[in-house]
C-alpha cells in the first residue's frame, strides 16, 4: 500500500540537508521497494515570502491527510524583522498543535566512532543513550493569559501562562512509561514541583499512573537538578518526560553531550484515531543554522535520521529504519565527518557516504 508524507524542507540548511535524507528514501525505493508518495510544502520564511504566513491553511489540511510530515528547520536572520505573529517559527508550533503532535520524542545517543567529538570526556558519554520526552503541544508555549499589555501607569507587562491539566500529563507519561518500557524501564520525570503547582500536579499524575507499569522504575527531579545531573553523569538517564519549555532546554543540552547537533532526529507523535493510524512529524533537533546555509557543509545526519524514525513510527518500516541507521554508523566507522564533527565533507559528500554504505 503506497502511503503519502508531506515534505517541507523549510529555510537555511533545511533544503540542503533534506535532498540528502530523500536520495536516501529513494535508495529505499529502488532496493527495498518502498512504497512512498511525496507531496511538498513551503514553512517557515520560505512560506511567507511566497504565500505571505509562515504555514498556510493548505499546507495544514495537507500535513493532516499526510501519513507522516518530514519537516526541516524554519527561521532565519532575513525574517527577523516581520513581528512576532509572522515569524517562520510559527509553521513548526501551528504543526504541533493543529495535528495534536502532543509527544516530542528526542533521543540523544553517542555513536562510539564519534566519542571524542563531545566536549564532556569519552568515560562520561561512551555509550549513551537517552529519549527525552516533552510534551509539545501545552505549557507555557500555549497557555493563556498571554501578550503583551500597556498598564495605567504605562509600564508595560509581558504574560506568559504554564498550565498543565490531567488529560495532558496523562498521555504523555503514558508515552514516555511505554518506551521506557522497551528500552532500560527507567523513567525520570522532570519538573518543578517546589515552586510550580502545574509541577506538583505534574509530579502527583505521573506518580499516579506508575501502578499500570509495575516493570518500570520511576523517579522524579526537579529540571535545574536534572540540567545539572545531564552534564554531570547523563547515563543514569533512560527515559526522561517533561514539560514543554523544560524539554525545549534540557534536548539542546542533551544534544551537545553527543558532540553536534548536527547528528540528532526527533520524532513528535499525536493520538492514534480508531484505525490506529497517528498523526506525526519528524525534524532534525538542529535549526536552520543561517551562518552555513547556502555553503553546502551542514551535517545531513540528523535529517536522515528522522527519516529513519519516520520509517519505524509511522510506516512500519522498521526493517528500513535499522538500515538506515545501520548505514549512518558505517559511514562514521569508515570515517565521514562533516565539519561540525570535525571533517571536511559537504553535505552532498556525507550523503554519498550513506548512500555507499547502504550497499
Ligand atoms: C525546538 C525549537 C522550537 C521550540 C522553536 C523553533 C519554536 O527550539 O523544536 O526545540 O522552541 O520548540
Ligand atoms: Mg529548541
């Protein structure tokens, strides 16, 4: 059965590194025959160049018939000045919400040929290997109050609302207990529960859902401790569930400990409706990166790693997916590396070490 997903490589590197991930899915469709219709969008500042917002409603009606949305990375210097409802981060925000793509999973993993790229020493890092889990469509990103406003004595106040219900933190644990269940069956749940009621709420609900995974181990930390806990000793992690604004920080964090952002996919999953089927997008953790965009040396790793997870979570292709990453690792092994990993390769190079280590 041919399934659909919606393309959108978005501003900066996006386009450079997402022709890479794509010869990598034609790879696919020639040697594994992979069944796979692409559509293509503008986000970001691309969109509002050419369409005048950063997602138009089109894009988001065709990104929820999608199978799957294959997002790069919006957002760039040129688009700066537009104003805060016109700027390109809002394709990746109105994405999440309009789709439900409450879940945010980031794994951040050290590949053993690139132990020394990490700024934390090899002993610390060797081996790691960790999901963090934020909830992405609530928090403070979405809450209400929020703006702006000039008081009577015209000092002005910006708003901000974190809030969390039960509905919210119940289906991301949920998601986070049943991957920690497929992996080491720890679970840390982060928040800040000594100075945020949205925290002990946070805290109580998880704590009250742990009874239905008796085979998963869970723990509770408070964000600026497991900040710390990261850069001290991050493999005690497994599996880590958060907020939204504390998972925004603590996955730039993690990703560092691997040595570039340049190497790290993300997947972001909704609800299944009553045919199982479930609404998803996968991107790259790294931005648009507008210092090298254009030169074509960004790294395409993590792009084509979220290809991967798009492959396993929303295709059942799970059997793609481990080639996929199985290529990546070869390819690292025989020694590619793109300049944020310390090399020479462009973009276009790194792919072809992909596509020959794919066989
Ligand atoms: C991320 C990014 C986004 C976020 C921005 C681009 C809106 O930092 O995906 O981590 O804050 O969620
Ligand atoms: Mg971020």
């Amino acid at each position: 059965m041919s399934r659909t997903i919606l393309v959108t490589p978005g501003d900066g590197v996006g386009p450079e590194v997402m022709t890479e991930a794509l010869r990598v899915l034609d790879w696919l469709a020639d040697h594994r025959g992979l069944d796979l219709v692409r559509e293509e969008a503008l986000v970001g500042g691309a969109a509002i160049d050419a369409e005048g917002a950063a997602i138009s409603p089109q894009t988001v009606a065709r990104a929820k018939a999608a199978d799957a949305v294959l997002f790069g990375s919006v957002g760039g210097p040129k688009w700066d000045g537009k104003g805060f409802d016109n700027r390109p981060e809002i394709a990746i925000l109105t994405l999440r919400k309009e789709l439900g793509l409450f879940a945010n999973l980031r794994p951040a993993m050290v590949y053993d040929p690139l132990v020394d790229a990490s700024s934390l020493k090899p002993d610390v890092i060797r081996g790691l290997d960790i999901m963090i889990v934020r909830e992405s469509t609530g928090g403070v990103y979405f809450g209400e109050p929020r703006g702006i406003e000039t008081l009577a004595n015209g000092v002005r106040r910006g708003v901000n609302t974190e809030v969390y219900d039960t509905l919210e933190i119940e289906r991301v644990a949920r998601v986070a207990f049943e991957l920690a269940q497929t992996r080491g069956q720890r679970l840390c749940s982060v928040e800040k529960a000594n100075v945020m009621e949205s925290g002990l709420l946070w805290r109580e609900h998880v704590t009250s859902l742990a009874g239905d995974y008796p085979d998963v181990t869970l723990s509770h930390m408070y964000a600026d401790n497991c900040a710390m806990q990261l850069a001290r000793n991050p493999r005690q992690f497994d599996v880590i569930v958060t907020g939204n604004l504390f998972g925004d920080l603590l996955s730039d964090l993690a990703s560092m400990l691997t040595g570039s952002l340049g190497m790290l996919p993300s997947a972001t999953l909704g609800a299944p409706d009553a045919s199982g089927r479930r609404p998803s997008l996968y991107e790259p953790i790294h931005g648009s990166a507008p210092d090298i965009a254009g030169q074509g040396i960004a790294n395409p790793l993590a792009q084509i790693l979220s290809t991967a997870m798009m492959l396993r979570y929303s295709l059942d292709r799970a059997a793609d997916a481990e080639i996929v990453e199985r290529a990546v690792v070869k390819a690292l092994e025989r020694g590619a590396r793109t300049r944020d990993l310390g090399g020479t390769l462009t973009t276009r190079q790194m792919g072809d070490a992909v596509l020959a280590a794919l066989g």
